[in-house]
C-alpha cells in the first residue's frame, strides 16, 4: 500500500475505500482548506439553487494573497457547527454529485509536476487502512476530478500566466473584478446587459444569445474580459477598433 508520504505518478495504484460505518467518516469534511475554482462555485450554487452573490457571502471567503492579483475563493467552515463544512451531514455530502475539485481528490492530492501525494495519515483517514485498489487516472475519472480539472483549464491557465506579476497586485477594483467575472457569475451577466458593456465591446449576436442562457459562455466571456483588461491581449475587440487600428482578432 501506498504511504501517505509517497509520490505517486497517474498509473501507479494505492488502496482505499470511503464509506459509512467507519469511526473517521465525515471527519475530513470539517475544519478543512478548500479553494474554489470558478466552476465549483457555479456548480454548488446550482446545486443549492440560489444565486452566485448569495452563494459568495454565505458559503466562501475571499482571500488576497500579498503580492497577488488574483485573489483565492475559499470554502468557507461553519463557526457555529465545530468549524464542519456548512454541507456535510451524518451520512455524508449533501451536494456529494456536485463536490468541488479538491473534494473529488481526496484524500490524494496533487504533488509537484504530474505528481500524486495521499494527504491523512491512515490513523486520520481509515479508508487508508483496508480498501480496493485504485489506480491513481482511474481513481480521479471515477470520482470526476479529472474531468473537474479539464473544465477549468482557463482558471489554471490565467492562475499559473507569467505576466500576472507584472499586474498591479492587490489592487482592489481589479480583484473585484476578477471575482465578478469568473466567480459572481450572475452579477456579471447583469454588469454585461445593463451597463455599456456590450456598445463598448464587439460581440457577435450568437455570442450575445449564449452569453444571456448558458453560463460556460458567460464565464467564458468573463476569461477573455478578465485577460484582456489584466493581460492586455485582443480576447475581445473594442467597437471603435478598425482593421486600421490593427486589431488582429
Ligand atoms: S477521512 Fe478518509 S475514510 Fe474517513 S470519511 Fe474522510 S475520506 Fe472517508
Ligand atoms: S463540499 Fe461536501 S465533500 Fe466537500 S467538504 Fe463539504 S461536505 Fe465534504
């Protein structure tokens, strides 16, 4: 069995298995760091089946890291129920289908550059102790993390960008912004229809019609609005832009 001090790569195996009747069930699930990408939080409040702005204030902390633009959504803990995940019951999550990222890891974690670390101890996590075999890329598609990972591509690609160091950190407005457009899904198609948004910048009308139903093309409209105000790259096009002014699309 794999040690929770083991580095394993995607095709390596460990042993594990989670269910109810063991002494440590749903103890993970309290006092526990989870950051939220921007799909967990459109996910969960879909799930909850109330609004992005209301899902933030209730359920997350918002977290700025010195010297960092972006700022961190965290999951937040209950502080009148023992610090325990404002979703966790006695018999387990109630939006289980709709766990965040770090939810559908557990108890691996990721671990350097295409690696793999169990994170408890067996004398934490007892699944540990006696389970089945998993191969660590079975394991992840089982449980939807890879799939979870694949849908935020574009969070990760803006998380890990070079030149975001070269953006003015912990500026205020910029984070507001960030939040609202890639996490505060409904505030932006708000901000998007009822401000000058959209006589500023040049949307196609079937653009326009996905942004206002499907919320993949609002966040995806949220990224480019977000790279090209942070990053300055052409992810929208400005309507006084003319072929003249050399906007290459
Ligand atoms: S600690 Fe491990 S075995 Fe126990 S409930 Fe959590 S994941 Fe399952
Ligand atoms: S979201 Fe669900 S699985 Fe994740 S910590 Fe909360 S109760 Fe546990």
């Amino acid at each position: 069995m794999a040690e929770s001090s083991d580095r394993l790569k995607l095709d390596d195996q460990y042993t594990f298995a989670c269910h109810r009747g063991l002494e440590c069930y749903t103890s993970c699930c309290r006092d526990v760091n989870i950051f939220l990408s921007p799909h967990d939080v459109m996910r969960l409040k879909n799930a909850i089946g109330i609004d992005s702005g209301e899902f933030l204030r209730k359920y997350a902390d918002i977290i700025t890291v010195p010297g960092k633009v972006l700022p961190l959504v965290q999951l937040k803990m209950d502080p009148d129920n023992d610090k325990k995940c404002f979703f966790v019951r006695d018999h387990g999550c109630i939006y289980y289908e709709h766990r965040p990222w770090a939810c559908r890891m557990f108890p691996l974690d990721e671990h350097g550059e295409g690696g793999f670390a169990i994170s408890p101890s067996p004398e934490r996590c007892h699944g540990l102790v006696k389970g089945n075999p998993w191969v660590v890329k079975e394991w992840l598609m089982d449980q939807g993390a890879t799939q979870s990972k694949e849908a935020d591509g574009q969070w990760e690609s803006l998380a890990t960008n070079q030149l975001l160091n070269e953006v003015e950190a912990e500026n205020p407005q910029i984070q507001q912004m960030i939040i609202m457009a890639l996490y505060d899904l409904d505030r932006f198609r708000d901000f998007v229809f009822n401000s000058s948004f959209l006589e500023r910048f040049d949307l196609e009308p079937e653009k326009i019609d996905a942004v206002k139903t499907a919320e993949i093309a609002l966040m995806d409209l949220g990224f480019a609005w977000v790279r090209f105000g942070l990053l300055g790259q052409k992810t929208l096009k400005l309507k006084q832009d003319t072929p003249a002014a050399g906007a290459k699309g």
